[in-house]
C-alpha cells in the first residue's frame, strides 16, 4: 500500500491523462478537510456541502497547476481556504448591496412618510368630527383654509378675541380625543 501522498500524485497525473474517474477518491479522501476549511471560515452548516462541491469542481479545473513537489493536501487546503475567503467577500458585498440601514432617516417625504401622513389625516378629521361645532368652524377656518384670525372673525361674526378662544378650546378638545382615541401616536 502506498503512503496517501505518493498516491494523490499518482491520481493527480491520471486525472490529467484524461482519467476523470480518478477524481473520485480524491473527493473521497478530502471533502472533510474541505468542509473543516469551510467551517472554520465561518460558513454556516446550510451552505457546507454546496461550497465544498464548487470548491472540488474548481479543483477539478485548476488541477494542471497543481505542483507535484508539494503535497495534493497543502494545495487543496490552500485552494479552500482562498474560495472560502472570496466567498465571504462576495457574501458581505451582496448583503451591502440589498441590506437596508438601519438608520433610514430621508431628508425628503417618501412613499411611507406619505402614507403615514395620510393615516394621520384621517385620524384626525375623525377626531375632528366629536369637537363642539362652533370649536371646530375655528379650527377648520384657520387651520384648514389657512384664513388669518380677523378674516375668520370677520365670516363667523365674532370678535377676534372670540376666535383665538375657541382655537384654544378647540385644540385642547382635540388633544383629548386624540389621546383618548390613539394614546402616543399623536407625540401625546
């Protein structure tokens, strides 16, 4: 019998002569070397068994560098390790490429603040609904169509004083139901 080292080479130059029969007990001898490789590098035990297969494909293909005065076991260990490696790298660049930050701050309203908006709109026109009529005719004239405080007076017909009064009171009136009705989402 044969030391393993005399024999990988004799397998090796076979395999080269076009024997790619004599790939197999290669493969036989060395998956769990290669897989160890794999391990160690930190791949996960889902992704062993496929790595290893591309790394003995890639073996396969790169066997005519393969050096004789060096042992078949240093070499596929090396050619492990540098796949392993390459395809850690690859895995980090993917992972940049779709993972989101965590910190997802948009100086511009998007898609999602949009909606966000949107919901909170009709929160509170429902919320809007329960407050006193003549609070809501304030809160609705000068928020809502933006008219200045005399212009609103001037429409209801009451002193501007009347108006900032019901503005106050409607606002506090609005709180409460929104703090009632939807506690925290409104900062409350």
């Amino acid at each position: 019998m044969e030391d393993p080292t005399t024999e990988d080479r004799r397998l090796v130059r076979s395999v080269l002569r076009g024997d790619g029969n004599a790939f197999g007990p290669l493969v036989t001898r060395y998956q769990k070397m290669v897989a160890s490789v794999a391990w160690r590098y930190g791949i996960g035990a889902a992704e062993i068994e496929d790595l290893v297969s591309e790394i003995f494909v890639k073996a396969y293909r790169n066997l005519h560098r393969y050096r004789a005065e060096h042992p078949f076991a240093t070499w596929l260990y090396r050619l492990a390790a540098n796949h392993v490696i390459d395809h850690g790298r690859r895995a980090r660049r993917e992972r940049g490429r779709s993972d989101l930050p965590t910190d997802l701050t948009d100086p511009a309203p998007g898609a999602a603040a949009g909606m966000e908006a949107s919901e909170r709109a009709q929160l509170l026109r429902a919320a809007l609904e329960e407050v006193p009529p003549r609070f809501r005719e304030a809160l609705f004239l000068v928020y809502i169509e933006g008219l200045k405080l005399g212009e609103a007076a001037r429409l209801l017909g009451v002193p501007q004083g009347t108006i900032k009064s019901r503005l106050m009171r409607g606002r506090t009136a609005l709180r409460r139901i929104l703090a009632r009705r939807h506690a925290g989402y409104f900062g409350d």
